[in-house]
C-alpha cells in the first residue's frame, strides 16, 4: 500500500523516466500476447472423451508410380495446414489415376485411365468424435467429400476423403 | 501550437505514443465488440419448407454417403438446416464441343447427379423463405451442406410448402 502513494505521474506525463503511455501500450501488449496464446489453434488434435475408432481413407490423384513407397504403414499424419494430428497410416493401395475425356463419336465423357499416373489409397485410422453434424478428430472434420492436406515426415499431398467407417 | 517542436501534442505526449495507444486501444475495443457481441436470437420455426438440390457432378463413394433420414447442415451453421426425405440419382452431364462445331450436352461416365428433397423447418416471409429463422434460400443458390458423414455442394433447383 506505501508503495503504492510514492507513485507520483509529473506534469509530463512520466512516472520517474518513464513514459506513463508507453506502459500502457506495453501493458496492452501483453495482454494481447497472452489472449493470442490463450484462443489459438492447438497443435494437437485429441481426442475427445467418449470418442470412436475411424478408419478413413484419403484419395491422393495424379502421382507417380512411385509414390505409394513414400507412404508408410504406422507413419503419423498430420494436417498440412494446421498442424492437426489426424491418425496414423494403416494401409496404402494404388489404383489408376482417371481424367474426364470426351469422346465425340459416342457422344460421351468417358473416365480415363492415364498411363504412368496413378491414384494412391492412404487407410488412415484415428479416434474420432462423431456428432449429428460432423465427424470429427479434435478439431479435424473428416467428412467424405472434402479435400484435405495431409502429411507424413515422408510426404505431403492433397487429396479427397473417399471412405469413412466408424466402430462404436 | 497542438504539436510542439518536439512533436509532443501539448507538450505533453509524443505524437508516437498517443497514435500507438490509439491503434492498441482500436484493437481492443474491437476484439471486445467481437468476443462480447449479442448473437442473434433464434426465431421459431413454423412452417415446413421442402429444399430440392442438386448436386453434381460427383462420384459413387459421395452418392454412398448420402442416404435418407440424414441430417444436413449449412456448413458452419449452427442449427441443421434439414432431413433428407428422398433422394434419385443419375448420370451427371456436361457441355462438350465436337471439331463439327457443335455443342453437345452428355452424360459422364462415373459421375452422377444425386436430387435430394430436405425436409426444413423455417419462416415464409413475402420476402422469401428463411430457414431455421435466419439464412434465406432462393431457387438457384449455392449451399455447401455437410451431414455427419458426407461434405457436398448442392445448388437449390426448388422449394416449396407441399411435398412434391
């Protein structure tokens, strides 16, 4: 409380040498600082009580032959743009890659396969919490249908969600 | 003078610090508004609105996602928007040109068109049709619509008060 009346503001608006605006702003910075700190994206996605087991699988278009050895069975996987954990590769199968060609004497778009493309299958398995709206790994929807960014230490790629099973 | 030859205001504050303090105090106050803000209240819903949409083109695992009874979302909406009570599929089509010149509109191989009719609950204004009492859908809007399986992008083709 003493220490408290021995602080005068003079007519300059200092306390002591001290510019009483620059504490404020400084004061406000770190208030600042501490509220980005406390309302950002957690790094980990976790999961949440009373969650599921997921198995989805993301479909990674337009690779080369070579690209499945790149995919690990029991690597970790993490969203490219978040940092989210989102599981660990349980399974990897490759398929042709297909493009939309038209074929103007049949009067039809046919699908494709592409010589020396290939699509790659990365099974990924997680725990998950599923909602009336949404399936979910912490804050990772995966939802069949939606593109996602995905990565291992071994590869990054994008690629659409294709199949999703959940085990109560 | 309000700045003196130091570029005190008054002689009393820098010119830097009162527009620093300006810019910090800006950035709170409009974080507060943000964090603080009275969301919108919730009207009820009495009417029933069937949403028919179209999605295309997509492919046999979307088409597998989405069956009837599901509940869909606006994506990011907070109160569903409806429940799928039926829904047909078939070839999707596109626009193609032939060296003759002509344009042709043709079936795709492996992509459909999925029609989903939702059944909704919202308000019917003279000014159209709100949705849960909030988001107003027209024939030929675009809503991106998410159940808990599946994510798609539907355009609206028709709504109406009688099941059709």
């Amino acid at each position: 409380m003493e220490f408290w009346y021995r602080i005068k503001v003079n007519k300059h608006l200092k306390i002591g040498n001290v510019s009483l605006i620059d504490v404020v702003v400084v004061m406000a910075i770190i208030v600042f600082i501490l509220l980005a700190r406390r309302f950002s994206a957690p790094q980990e996605a976790t999961a949440a009580p009373g969650s599921i087991t997921l198995r989805y699988t993301v479909e990674l278009q337009k690779k080369q032959p070579d690209f499945a050895d790149k995919v690990q069975v029991g690597a970790q996987v993490y969203d490219s743009q978040r940092g989210y954990h989102i599981g660990e590769v349980e399974g990897v199968t490759v398929g042709p890659y297909k493009e939309d060609a038209p074929d103007h004497d049949e009067l039809i778009i046919r699908r494709t396969a592409i010589d020396g493309l290939c699509s790659v299958y990365v099974d990924i398995v997680a725990q998950a919490t599923v909602t009336d709206q949404t399936t979910a790994i912490g804050e990772f929807d995966v939802l069949i249908g939606k593109e996602i960014y995905i990565r291992t230490k071994d590869f990054a790629s994008g690629g659409y969600v294709v199949k999703r099973v959940v085990e109560e | 003078m309000i700045i003196d030859s130091r570029g005190r205001i008054a002689g009393k504050v820098s010119v830097i610090d009162a527009a620093l303090a300006l810019i910090v105090i800006g950035l709170a106050v409009g974080f507060a508004v943000r964090q603080f803000q009275i969301k919108p209240t919730v009207q009820e819903n009495n009417a029933t609105i069937y949403v028919t949409v179209n999605i295309e083109p997509i492919r046999d695992f979307s088409i597998e996602a989405i069956n009837e009874g599901d509940i869909f979302y606006e994506q990011y909406a907070t109160q569903s928007m409806g429940k799928v009570i039926k829904l047909s599929s078939q070839p999707a089509k596109e626009l193609i040109k032939i060296p003759d010149g002509t344009i042709h509109y043709v079936e795709m191989e492996e992509k459909y068109k999925l029609t989903v009719t939702l059944e909704c609950k919202g308000i019917i204004r003279d000014t159209g049709y709100y949705i849960n009492g909030n988001a107003q859908i027209s024939e030929g809007g675009d809503l991106t619509l998410q159940s808990n399986k599946a994510l798609c992008y539907a355009k609206v083709t028709d709504i109406s008060e009688q099941l059709q």
